[in-house]
C-alpha cells in the first residue's frame, strides 16, 4: 500500500468539515455555488468510499492514528468490511439525497448544503472511529447538524415544534418496565 493510500482513512471526515465551513465563509449567499460544490464533493465522498471499501474487502482492519498519538490521547480510525461497508452505503445515499435536494429543497433556507456536509462528517466519523469517546463526539456532531436540518427553512410552527424536540424530549427518562415480583 502506498503512503497517500494510507492516509485516505481520513478524508470521509475531513472532506465533509472543510466543504461544510467553505460553504459557510465563501459561499454564504450563492446557492448554485453550494449546489454545485456540495454535489461534486459528495461524488467524490462517494470515490473515496469505494476506494476504502475496496481496501478493506481483504479482510485486513486498518487503524490511523491522527497526528500518531496513542488511543488514550489522540483520534484513532479504524477501517474494516462493516465500517467501509457503511461508509460507501451512506456516500451513495448522499448523494442521492443532495442531488435530490438541488432540485428545489435546498431553497427553504441558506444553510443546507453546510448543515448536509457537516452530518455527513459525524456520520463518517461515527463509522470510522476506534473508540466510544469519539463515537460520542462524531455522534454530537450528526445531532447537531440534524437539529439545524429539522429547523431548515421552516418557519415559526417548525421551529416551535423543532425546539420542543431538541428542549424538552432528551431530558425525558423512557419508562421503565416494571418487573413482577419475585415469588
């Protein structure tokens, strides 16, 4: 495997970030700009994912350790069949979905292609990671940007009923079961 190979692990989670903030500083007020670039970085998301599906279809697990800090300490990723499986899995439906959304969706409001990358970045990232630490921060993440998308454009009663969502219903303890006694 050749060293630009190796680092490939990487790119499902930094491309999206690096589009997504793009989007938000140069190209805050041109749509067909975001459309544009959101779509052909979504292709390429897609090209990446084959190339680590294809990579990991040998049955070897890879890991990549960002900056080559030990796990406590630092991000490791990590590519197998499941992850890479996955990671293709959700590029082709991205794809779809901002294909999709270019044909008029995306004109509700101005931050749905940098909303859209930004989830794809958790999502990625979720897949990708080797330990429950950043499962939990690449998970935020895609929570965050799927709040921003469920309020995307929608005017007062969505964000009403958006803000009851996010506000009110993760406080909630989910009921409990009562066992019977024991006899």
């Amino acid at each position: 495997m050749t060293a630009p190979l190796d680092h490939m692990m990487i790119l499902p989670v930094i491309l999206p970030a690096m589009v997504a903030a793009f989007l938000v500083i140069a190209l805050r007020h041109h749509l067909k700009g975001q459309r544009i670039v959101s779509i052909a970085v979504t292709l390429l998301l897609t090209g990446v994912a084959a190339i680590l599906f294809a990579q990991a279809s040998d049955g070897t697990v890879r890991a990549y350790r960002l900056g080559d800090w030990p796990a406590p300490y630092g991000i490791t990723l990590v590519l197998d069949r499941l992850s890479a499986t996955l990671l293709l899995l959700t590029a082709a439906l991205a794809l779809c979905v901002v294909i999709y959304a270019a044909g008029g969706v995306d004109t509700r409001g101005r931050h749905f292609h940098p909303l859209f990358q930004f989830q794809l970045m958790g999502i990625n990232g979720a897949f990708l990671t080797g330990d429950v630490f950043n499962l939990f921060v690449f998970f935020e993440v895609m929570l965050i940007a799927s709040y921003g998308l469920m309020l995307h454009g929608g005017g007062p009663g969505r964000l009403k009923a958006g803000f009851q969502y996010v506000a009110i219903r993760p406080p909630m303890p989910a009921p409990r079961r009562r066992s019977p006694p024991c006899s």
